[in-house]
C-alpha cells in the first residue's frame, strides 16, 4: 500500500511543485500590477466563496471518497448513479446561489464589509466560481476515489496553470483590473473541469444516467456519515480559514494581501503533506474497511518520517533567502519577514503529526475529529476578534502558529 501511495504521490507532488512555481511567479507578475491593495480585496472575496461552497457541498467529496471505492468494486451502476445525484446537487444549488448572490452583493459589502469600494462587482464574479468548484469537487472526488491522481494532475493542475499563466500574461498588458484575472480564472476552470468530466465518463464509469435522490437519501450510513462530514467540514474550514475571514473584515486590505502572500510562502512546507493526503484518503478508507490495523499504523509512522525529511529543508531554504523570495512580490513585503519566519515555525508542527486529520476522517474517528476542530475554531474566533483590534496582524500570525 505505502508503494502504491508513494506513486500516485509522485504525480501529485509533481503537479503541487508545478503549480507552486507558475503561480509564485504569476502572482509576482499580477501583484506588481495590481498592487498590494487591490490583491487584498480579490483575497477578501475569494475568502467569501470557499466559506460558501464549503456549506453548500455537504460534505459531498468526502462522502464519495469514503463509500465510492467499495460501491465500484461491486456495483458500478450504483456508483454512477450516486455520482449522478451528486453532480445535479451541485449543480442545482449552485446557480440557485449564485442568483442570490446577484442581487445581494451590494448588501453583503455594506453590512459585512463596510462597503469596500468596488467589492460588490468583485464579490458576484467570485462567486461563479462556487458552483464551478462544487462540480470540480465532486469530479476530483471520483478520481481520488479510485485512485486517478496522475489525471488530476494532469488536467485539474498541469492545463489548469498552464492556461491561467498564458492568460494572466496576456490580459494584464492591457489592464490592472483584477476582476479579469477573477473571469479568466472561472473560463479555466469550466475548460478543465469539461475535460475532466468526459474522461472519467469515458474510461471509468457513465457519470449521466438516470437516477433518484431516495437511493442516498434511504442509505442510513452514506447519509449519517455526510452529516458527520458536513460538521467536520464546516467546523474544519472555519478554525483553518476563521482567520482570513475575520482579518477581511478588521484589518485593511494591503495587510490582507500581506497575510495570503505569507501563507502561500508557508504553504511550500506543506504541499507534499497536502498531496499525499489526496492519495491517502481512499487507501485509508478500504483499508479501514478491511480491518487491516496493523498496516494503517505502519502507514502512518513511515509517511509521517518521510514528509518530514523532504518538508524541513525548503522551510530552511525559504528562512535564509526571506529578502530575496518577498522582494520578489514588493518591497512593502519586507516589512512583514518576521512574521514569515514564526509562520514558517507552525508549518513545521503541523507537519510533526503528518497525516493524522486524513486518518482520523477516514478511519471511524470523525466525531474525534470533530470535537478537535470546534475547539480550535472556537478559540481561533475568540482570540482574534479579542486581540487583531489591539495588535492587528501580528496578532493573526502568533495564532496561526
């Protein structure tokens, strides 16, 4: 099994150091352009949609990526049938928001974020991207659900990035508004996730076929299990993301934009965890479903040695060359190098327990899970709106660590 994980992790570390590269250096280019500030308000917004799309999705990707390996193995047509459901949900929902969305914009920039200028127009193109990503997540479930990852990252990274990159280039000779950069992202990814779609449904199993909502709706565990994962992945997102939304709304949007540049840094330490972790989730679940104990805790002990020796190095390389790597951006982002260095310090803990969220998850610790998830969440939105007030951002990064 750790061989298996390992090369399907190959293409997803390949696609991860890919899309880091083009993107560290897009964002350079787009940020130079844009500036700091303008930067800030696309990250407000984006904020703005996950939060959305994480409710709306139900817990959806996590339910296929539990139930679906198995379902294949003995019932295909009952996993193109699910898949199915699953796709129209997504789709139904999503424009139904997106509807919404239109017409209260300008409400939700008044009362929400003081009426930021310009942010009404940006906050609806965003938030096309909220049906568009529940769609991609369902696809992108079904391919980690049987194991495709070399597809994912070849279509949902390699294209992806390429094509933006090529965009961005093009469009920003002519402007340095960033609600382009916002529409050319959405045409990438209704180009990639139509690619997406007619492959699965060629090579794997038919994802159009008739089906009926009571199948999922009358299966107790599929159903029981989506409702754990729905808490768990709203409660999960808030404590991990509770701080880009309440900084959106107190702090101003160069020190936005600051903060996301210092978590993409960061975020370099942690991408070989994260790909791994796309890998590990199916291999858990069937292993789990087998009772094989013994090989989930070797699983466990030898993935977390490994992603600690590749991860401990860039977090080295990225702490000597700081001036250099934020120069790059702009010379505003020297002023925050100290606040990189005590972020990088809890990538490093969070890399220390290696894959243990993923396990958890997949292998009957949801509720476990979910109690740990509510207590930082709940402590993550206390402390920051008691202390971002007194002590602004570098309040944000001593609770990031």
């Amino acid at each position: 099994m750790l061989k298996l994980i390992l090369r399907q992790a190959n293409w997803g570390i390949f696609g991860a150091i890919f899309g880091f590269a083009i993107g560290f250096f897009v964002k350079i280019y787009l940020i130079d352009i844009v500036g700091l500030t303008a930067w800030g308000k696309y990250v407000t917004v984006q904020t703005f949609s996950s939060i959305s799309e994480t409710f709306l999705s139900l817990g959806i990707p996590y339910v296929i990526i539990k139930f679906i390996p198995s379902i294949v193995e003995n019932n295909k047509d009952k996993a193109s049938r699910i898949a199915n459901v699953f796709l129209k949900y997504a789709f139904v929902i999503g424009v139904g928001y997106l509807v919404l969305v239109y017409f209260f914009s300008s409400y939700i920039n008044q009362f929400v974020y003081s009426d930021i200028d310009g942010l009404s127009w940006l906050l609806f193109i965003m938030c096309i991207h909220v049906p568009i990503s529940m769609l991609f997540g369902v696809v992108i479930s079904l391919y980690r659900s049987v194991l495709k990852i070399k597809e994912i990252v070849l279509y949902g990274t390699l294209v992806t990035v390429t094509v933006r990159a090529i965009l961005t280039f093009i469009i920003f000779q002519f402007t340095d508004d960033i609600g382009h950069f916002i529409l050319l992202e959405v045409f990438t990814q209704i180009l990639v996730l139509s690619i997406l779609l007619f492959l699965f449904n060629k090579n794997e199993f038919s994802l159009f076929v008739k089906s009926d909502t009571k199948e999922i709706v009358h299966d107790t565990k599929i159903v029981d299990y989506g409702k754990k994962m729905f808490y768990s992945s709203v409660i999960a997102f808030i404590s991990a993301h509770a701080l880009s939304f309440i900084i959106s709304i107190k702090l101003p949007s160069a020190e936005v934009g600051a903060y996301n540049i210092l978590l993409t840094l960061t975020g370099l330490t942690t991408f070989i965890l994260i790909n791994l972790n796309k890998v590990f989730a199916p291999a858990i679940a069937k292993l789990h479903h087998k009772q094989n104990f013994i090989e989930l805790n070797d699983l466990y002990k030898k993935t977390t040695f490994l992603l600690n020796l590749f991860a401990i190095p860039l977090a080295v390389i990225i702490a000597i060359f700081s001036d250099e790597i934020l120069g790059l951006y702009t010379a505003e982002m020297l002023e925050y190098k100290k606040y990189l260095f005590y972020m990088l310090v809890g990538g490093m803990l969070s890399l220390a327990a290696g894959s243990s969220g993923t396990f958890m998850v997949m292998a009957g610790l949801e509720k476990q899970n979910l109690i740990l998830q509510l207590i930082k969440g709940i402590l993550l939105i206390f402390l920051s709106l008691c202390f971002i007030p007194v002590i602004g951002l570098l309040s944000v990064v001593v609770l990031y660590v």
